[in-house]
C-alpha cells in the first residue's frame, strides 16, 4: 500500500474517533479533513464502500447520527458537531423505522409495515407516540454513511410471526452481513448475503430469557445479557454465544441489572443503571473474556458502573462518574487489579448536562466522553495512560 501523508486537523472539540483535543466548554469545529485513498474492494453487497469511521485511512471521524423523527416520518442523518441536518429520507405514511443499528459502512434499519400511521400527540408538554398495533411485514434497508441505499429485503415472508409482531432486541454484525434478533428464548440469525434464516436458540435449547445482544469484532460470537425464569429475582444471567456451533455459556450475577454492553478486541464490559430509589449503582463492571469465555467482576467508584468499557488494548478499565449537574470524572483502572493509573475532571459547559456515552477514537489511546447541554453536543477527550 502506498504510504500517504496525513494531515491532522486538531480540532477544539472531539468526539466518537477522533484524537484532538479541546478546552471544556467549547463545542467542535465544524471542518473535517479525510484521506481520499482509492478503495478498491466491494463490501458484502457487491459495491465500493465509502471512507468510514473504521476506515485505516481515516484521520477524523465523520460526527453523525441516524434518528427516526415521528412527526415528519423520517430519518434524519445528522451532523452532531454543528447540530445540522445533513440527509433525510421520508417513509410511507403507512410505514415507521422502529430498529436503527450501526454498522463499519452505514446503518441498518428496520421499517414496519403497518395498517395506519403512527400517531404522534403533544401531552403536558410531553411527546406521546401511539404505534398501530396491527404490524403486516418487516423491511430491512442497509445504507451507507452518507444514508444512501445500499439493499433492501423484504422480510415479511422470511421471519416468523414472533419478529414481526413483537419488538425483539435485534443487532447487526460490524461488517454488515449478520442480523440477529432476540425474542424472549429464542435467537434468530439472517445472513444478508446468502439471504438465509436460522435458528440459533429456541425454549427448547435455551433458559435465558434474553434482553441485550451484541457482536463481538470478529463477528463469530454474541455477548448477552437477561435472566432465567427459574432464578432469583434480580438476578443478571450473561455471557457469550459461539454463532457457528451454536454454544451457550452462561455466568450469573446477583441483584445486577444489566443496561448496555461494549466490545472491544479481547473484552466485553456490561454496565448497570441508577437505581431511582437510592441515587446509587452496584459499582460493580463485569467482564467476559471473548476468547475464553470467563468472567470477573471490577468493582468500582459510585456510579462509574454505569458507563464503562475496556480499553483497546485490553489492559485497562475507563470509568466516567458524573459528580454533580455540571461535571465528570473519568478514572483508569488496570483490569483485574482494580488500580487506578489516571483520573480526570471535565466542565464542559455552566449548565445542567447529561453524558451519552464513552466512545473509541482513531487513536488507540484516546476516548472521547459524549456530553449533551444546551441542546449541544460537547466531546471531551481523555488520553489513556500507556
């Protein structure tokens, strides 16, 4: 491959996967520079992928976010940096995006085929959204970056009745060939390419009652997390699904109620929620080695098991805690032992905010926290200690 020279911009705010850093409080530069290489491979359907947030050749990452607006029936692709509507796609009065899922090249989005509209209401200042409960088909519509088309199935005739009626938890693979949908017990796979279903788990193989599903990198396994009937109230069942040989292997963890899941190369972290009651989390993270399959819990500070994820390298555990309405602290553990190598306050704005998430960059050392104020979006970056 021919070797390129890059040129960085150092922007004032960063986010998602992007290395420049920034002072608190100020919002990022709309300007993106991207390596324009040639791309010569075809992506699973047969056509030139664009440059992607996964892209080797990308210097900056492309801010973007794909949303369903109800009220005008479409999806709206939208620039975060600059809070401006970049592409939109209106639907069938009769149809709605109910599942949008990233991908390394675009987005897949579910669209249900129903009898009526939605039916949108204002309510004491509160946006009521009424669903037509008789659902006739599903759609899949796999786009890229820029919200163009890449294929469409029809899977009304392919699903079981279960997928299209109910609202299972559904994942795609990061290259975008595998779907999967988790309904109750069971778990469905849809190979895009070869435009087969299978059956990967159903109550006759299977006790965990299923809620969270996401791939791993390589795209061979599923981390999980849900429960299991005959179990204690409370109790979190996880773990790891090997999609080839159809392989379960389930750990269980008492009064933990699971919230999201994040992958990196070697690790996946489950977080938990804020209890409404007490203020309080478990301040536990727990971690499944994706090659093993084993498990340990981390215990952390406070909230900070709300939002965490292992680094890229596999030798460390990010935290954010939000210490007040105004600003957080990110802390560094080394994995397993619990010690912690950095910690770092951020004050994005002198209003009340609220973190989205903790993100990877392009660089392998920095992750970008995710702040929403002021109907802004502010990217503070932290740099994880070698």
């Amino acid at each position: 491959m021919r070797k390129q020279l890059f040129t960085i911009l150092i922007l004032l705010c960063t986010v998602v996967l992007l290395t420049a850093c920034f002072k608190n409080g100020e919002s990022i530069d709309a300007g993106k520079k991207i390596a324009q290489n040639e791309i010569n491979t075809e992506n699973a359907f047969g056509q030139k992928p664009q440059n992607n947030a996964n892209d080797a050749n990308r210097v900056e990452d492309i801010f973007h976010d794909l949303n369903f607006d109800y009220k005008t029936n479409r999806l709206v692709l939208s620039d975060l940096t600059t809070n401006a509507e970049m592409e939109s796609i209106t639907l069938d009065k009769n149809s709605f995006a109910k599942n949008i899922m990233k991908w390394d090249q675009g987005y897949v989005v579910e669209v249900l085929l129903a009898d009526k509209p939605v039916q949108v209401k204002q309510s004491s200042g509160l946006e009521i959204i009424s669903y037509p409960q008789k659902i006739n088909g599903k759609l899949v519509r796999i786009y890229n970056e820029a919200l163009k088309l890449q294929k469409e199935i029809d899977l009304t005739q392919v699903l079981p009745k279960e997928l299209i009626e109910n609202e299972p938890f559904a994942a795609v693979s990061n290259d975008g060939t595998k779907i999967v949908w988790a309904n109750i017990m069971s778990l469905y796979m849809y190979d895009v390419p070869a435009g087969e279903l299978t059956t990967i788990f159903d109550d006759t193989n299977n006790q965990v009652i299923f809620e969270r599903v996401a791939f791993t990198q390589d795209n061979n396994k599923l981390v999980f997390f849900g429960s299991q009937a005959d179990h204690a109230e409370g109790e979190l069942s996880y773990g790891l699904i090997e999609l080839g040989a159809k392989k379960i292997s389930v750990h269980t963890e008492k009064q933990y109620q699971g919230s999201d899941i994040q992958i990196s190369d070697q690790y996946a972290s489950i977080t938990d929620v804020i209890n409404p009651v007490s203020n309080t989390s478990s301040g536990k993270v727990i971690i499944i080695d994706i090659l093993t399959g084993e498990a340990f819990v981390m215990q952390v500070d406070g909230t900070e098991s709300t939002m965490a994820r292992v680094t890229k390298d596999g030798k460390y555990l990010l935290a954010v805690n939000q210490e007040d309405e105004l600003s957080y602290r990110i802390r560094q553990y080394k994995l397993k032992s619990e010690d912690v190598v950095k910690e770092e306050n951020f004050k994005p704005v002198q209003q009340e905010s609220k973190a989205l998430r903790l993100d990877p960059s392009v660089n392998p050392a920095v992750y970008n926290l995710i702040v929403f104020a002021e109907s802004k979006y502010y990217f503070l970056p932290f740099v994880s200690e070698e």
